[in-house]
C-alpha cells in the first residue's frame, strides 16, 4: 500500500490525476459524451504508459466522468451521463430558481462523498471478497459470468430476447480468432488481421463513438442549448443543509454502494433509485422536483457511491460491473495484467495504485469544481462540429495505434455501422460489450470445468455455488418473462 | 409488429448461419480428449441466439407507432459520411496521416456543421492545428506510429 501511495504522490502522477479529472469532467459534462467515451479514446494512449501510470489515468477519467454529469443536468437540464438522470429532476429546478451555485455545490459535495466513501470502504472489503473468491473453481466462475449478463439484461427495461439475443452475438464475436486451449483458428475467413481476435479498441471506438458520430449526422442532433446568461460565483451550500439531509445521503449512499456492488447495475440504476427512496419516504415529497436539496444529494452520492461498488468485484473477482468498468479491465488486459481473483496477490500495488488514485482523484475533483464552477458553462459552448470533428479524427487515431494497421480503423468504422444496425433493431449495446470482453473468460472457464471434472457437466450443477448463480440466472429469465402476470393475478386475487 | 417479427427471424437465421459456420471450423490434430473442443462455444452461442430470435418473434407485439429510426435522408445523410470515413483510411495509405487529417477535419466539421455553414478559414485553420497537435502528442511524446503513407 505504502508503494502505491509513493508512486501517487509523484509529481508527474499528479499530472496525470489532474489531466485524467478534468477530461473526464468535460466528457461526463458534455451530453453526447462521457467518461466511457474518455477512456475509450485514451485507452491507445495508455500502451506505452506503465501500467501503475494507465491505471492513474483512467482511474481518474472514471472518477471525473461520473461527478461530471450533474454539471449539464443542472446547468441545462439534460444529464451528462446516465448516471444523473435524477439529478435533473431537483438541480434544473433550482438551477432555474437563481440557485445555480447552491445546486452545483451540492452536486459536488454529493459526488465527493460518493466517491471517496465508497473507496475507502472497497479498499477494506476487497481483501475478503477475494479469499473468498480463490475458494471458488472455473464452475462457479463460468455460472457467476453467466448469471451476472443475464441479470444485466433481465433487470433492464427493454425486450429480455433482444438483450440475451446482443449478449450471445457479444460472445460470438469474442470467439473470433484462435480459440483457447487448442489454439482453433475461428470465423477469421484466412484474414491474419482478424486471428488474433476482434480488436478490442476498435470494438468500443466503432460501437460507442463512431456509432455515435454517425447517428447523430443521420439524425440532426447537434444543437446543444444556450447557456451564454448564466453567471456563477461563490460557493453556495451550508453545512445545516448538509446536516439536515444527512439521512438521505446516509440511505442514498448505501443504496448506491450495493447496487454498483452487484454486477451489471450501477451508477445508471443508484440515482434513480436513490431518488425514488429519499422521495417515498421523506415528510415532504412534494418537495422533490421543485429543487430541494435531498434530491440533488439522493441522486449524486448514489451514483458515486456505484464506483467504490463496482470496483470491487472488478478487483476481487475481475468481473466488471459497468461499462467504464469493463473498460478498465480491457486497459488491464492491454497492459498484459491478468484479471480476476489472484491480482490482488500477483499485483497489490497496481490494486492499491487504483483505490489510493480514485481517492486522491476524488479530493481533486472536488477541488476542480469548487475552482472552476464559473468556467462550467463554457464548457457547453464548444461548437458541436468542432468537437466531434476532433473526436472522429481521435478514433482513427486510436484505431491504428492499437495494432498499427490501418484495418483496424477500416474494422472500427464497420463496426460503427454494426452499431448503427443494432440501435436500429433495438437490441442493446451493454450485453454484447459484456458477452465480448467477458466471452474469452466464460469460455476458458467452461473448458477447465469440463475438463477439471474429467469431462463431464455434472459439476456445473453439482457444486453449490455454481448452482445457486445458475439458478439466479434462470430465475431472473423466468420472472421477467411471467412476473408481471403472477403479480397481476395475485392483485385480482386481493380484489 | 411486422419490423419486430423480422428482427426475430433475422436473428434466427443469423444464429443459423454461425452453426453452419461453426462446423466448418477446423479443429488441430492435437485437440485433447477431456475438452470440449472449439466448436461447442459458439455451437452455444449461436444456438442461443437463435432462442432468443424466436422469443423475440413470439413476443412480437403491436408496438405503438412511434418516430422512425431514420428517414430516408438520415440514411443518405449517413451513408455519405460512411464513405468521407472510409475514403479517409484509403488516404491515410497512400499520402500518410499529415496529409490526409486536415482534409478529414475540413470535411467532417463542414458536414457536422450542417446549416450553420462556418466560414472556410477557421475551419482551416482548426483542422491544421488539430492534426498538429495530435500528431505531436501521439508521435513525438508517446511515440506511437501514424501511417505515412507511398509517398513519405
């Protein structure tokens, strides 16, 4: 631990925290943008960093682009990221009350305390979690895999068939290349470029950002509002106010922890069901949605307390929770780091670089905003045009860094389309990014079961564990598919 | 409801293609006996997929009639772009990255710009200094290759 931290306070560390924090804030802040989208672009950066020096970096990007979004919910009412969708609810209100510091403030305070909380908690948990996880075999390995993609995609809104329908298209494009154990060359149609896989940074640049440029273009989505009048100064929040709501940011922030704790939900799900809590059960919820202060710290603490969540079973088991999330663990892979249970013993410092980086990036982001509130709105006023010109120019670049082909720019742009053509038949991104990046693993993890068990699945179901996420997973299938009709019939029952 | 039962059957045939392709994989002499070997996982996968299609075409339901993905012109609009990103690559190879990114630059943002139609100069000065400054960050402080290019 005492070696990450020397490592952190170096100034050239410090440099990278800060330059981490402020891209991901602007990219968190930015609609159309965000933190994901940041690290994505910096991820062909990071291949000639360290890997103590990568995770600095995106460390830092993930922890300013999940603070970032509260600033264009509040300034203009329409969140930065998912993750602050019930940010908006209370912070514009206030905002347009002549309250924009005091929402700012607040949104800022709730971030800090969501994130640096949740860390320190991570960091202590982990260990546990880990030895834990070193008790269980590939058996329990591949049913956890499989249980949390279901869960992904049975705890959204959205058709189950689409989404478990994106999540085996995601594990049929990780089978791309040579296949694990007996080195089988699949579906690469005698292209060596493609033998050794789907390159992995022309899957998140075509799917994310080109997919994004192109479809905004098709669809005339630029304007981003005016936010030339709005002038900001001092700071604006008291510590009464903070005392007074400390119930809900207590509540909120556990809501927040558990929920990016479990795979496959995090910061996206904790605001909006922060909120709803803090709202249902406060002595004035008519409160909420006219710019009340809990509102904003339900939603802003739990969505920060998602990250300290989220990275531990990112560490302890290498599963990721979210998709910033399994973009860490692709830099990880990048870097040549084996994830998964033993990284805490094969690389403690590189584990203690990542909860000592995300706690100091916290404190800087908290000193950042408080600096450069006034300099938020500017922010929104960077043309459209120029940006995601630069951000097109940036993904070529990235691309071809990645394998030093200009095929992987060609393969990134084909999928960009790949992309268009999912939106377009409404199956979603997230399961098949996780049936990619966690294909490889499931897959190795059934061919040791398989064999480990002298070649037989009995042990899939044998073992209790293993059994007992199988049969989350098939539960989560079936309840989604008839719950809604068993709680129906139990309502007429009632009547 | 049409458009959705479609998606199912596609998806089912999409599932049915990669079972097919599944089978022409080539498995090494020294496959060992105690695995599975490298077809069952996409076997899985694909047979999977073609579950899931037909779920998706057993739930098709009358869904309320709601904006269009796209227009017609959406996906002229798209298709263009496609082929500015795509001529771009074949660019880069011959004249190299110096040479071709200003010109990228140029046109993309004249296109993302749409009706506001910004003057020519700073676009052009915009799209020089961008590709500088990319070009120092990524090949002289990280040292990363960009593509020269035949003639460089």
């Amino acid at each position: 631990m005492s070696a990450a931290f020397m490592h952190l306070i170096q100034p050239f560390s410090i440099v990278l925290m800060i330059f981490g924090d402020v891209l991901g804030i602007i990219f968190g802040a930015i609609p159309g943008l965000s933190g994901g989208l940041a690290i994505t672009l910096l991820l062909p950066l990071t291949f000639t960093m360290s890997a103590n020096d990568a995770i600095t970096l995106l460390a830092a990007i993930y922890v300013g682009g999940v603070s970032g979004g509260f600033i264009s919910a509040t300034l203009i009412g329409i969140p930065g990221t998912p993750g602050s969708v019930a940010t908006v609810f209370d912070a514009y209100p206030m905002s347009q009350k002549g309250e924009t510091v005091k929402a700012l403030g607040v949104g800022i305070i709730g971030s800090f305390i969501g994130t640096f909380l949740s860390c320190l908690i991570a960091m202590f948990v982990t260990q546990y979690v880990a030895r834990l996880a070193l008790m269980l075999g590939p058996w329990e390995y591949f049913s956890l895999c499989i249980c949390a993609i279901t869960l992904v995609v049975t705890l959204s809104n959205g058709n189950m068939f689409k989404g478990l329908g994106g999540a085996c298209i995601g594990l049929l494009l990780s089978t791309v290349g040579f296949a694990p154990v007996d080195g089988a060359n699949r579906f690469s149609f005698g292209n060596i470029n493609l033998s050794s896989g789907i390159n992995m940074v022309a899957m998140m640049l075509g799917l994310f950002a080109v997919c994004q440029v192109i479809t905004n273009y098709g669809k005339k989505q630029q304007a981003l509002p005016d936010v030339s009048n709005i002038k900001v100064s001092g700071f604006g929040v008291s510590i009464k106010e903070i005392l007074e709501s400390m119930k809900t940011i207590v509540i909120s922030f556990f809501m927040g922890l558990w929920i990016g704790f479990l795979p496959g939900m995090g910061a996206a799900l904790s605001n909006v069901a922060a909120y709803a809590q803090a709202k249902s059960s406060s002595k004035h919820p008519e409160k909420f949605g006219t710019g009340c202060v809990e509102g904003i710290f339900a939603s802003e603490v739990s969505n920060n307390a998602s990250i300290g969540g989220a990275i531990i079973p990112l560490v302890a088991l290498g599963i990721p929770g979210d998709g910033a999330g399994a973009l860490l663990l692709s830099a990880l892979l990048l870097q040549g780091i084996e994830s998964g249970p033993m990284l805490l013993v094969n690389q403690p410092t590189l584990v203690y670089v990542l909860f000592i980086g995300i706690l100091l990036s916290a404190v800087i982001t908290l000193l950042l905003q408080f600096f450069g509130m006034r300099w938020f709105p500017k922010l929104l006023m960077i043309p459209y045009h120029y940006l995601f010109g630069a951000v097109t120019l940036i993904c070529f670049v990235g691309a071809f860094a990645a394998t030093n082909t200009l095929f992987n720019c060609l393969l990134m742009v084909i999928l960009g389309i790949f992309g268009l053509l999912m939106a377009y038949i409404g199956v979603p991104v997230s399961p098949i990014i996780l049936g990619y990046v966690l294909g490889g693993n499931i897959e190795t993890y059934l061919r040791k079961g398989y064999s480990y068990s002298g070649g037989t699945f009995v042990e899939f179901f044998t073992r209790p564990a293993s059994l007992i996420f199988l049969l989350i997973a098939v539960f989560s299938v079936l309840w989604n598919l008839f719950g809604s009709k068993i709680k129906a019939k139990r309502a007429r029952k009632v009547n | 409801m049409k458009k959705e039962r479609l998606i199912g059957i596609g998806m089912m045939a999409f599932g049915a293609i990669m079972c097919f392709l599944t089978s022409q994989i080539t498995i090494p002499g020294w496959a060992s006996a105690g695995d599975i070997g490298s077809r069952f996982f996409p076997y899985f996968a694909s047979v999977g997929l073609i579950l899931c299609g037909l779920g998706v075409l057993l739930s098709a339901k009358k869904a309320a009639p709601s904006e269009p993905f796209m227009n017609k012109e959406g996906v002229k609009r798209i298709a263009l772009l496609l082929l500015v990103l795509i001529v771009y690559i074949a660019l880069m190879s011959v004249v190299g990255f110096l040479i071709a990114s200003p010109i990228l630059l140029y046109v993309v943002v004249t296109m993302l710009a749409g009706e506001k139609n910004p003057k020519p100069l700073p676009k052009i000065i915009f799209s020089v200094v961008t590709t500088g400054v990319i070009y120092i960050l990524f090949v002289h402080v990280l040292s990363i290759v960009l593509p020269t290019g035949m003639l460089f």
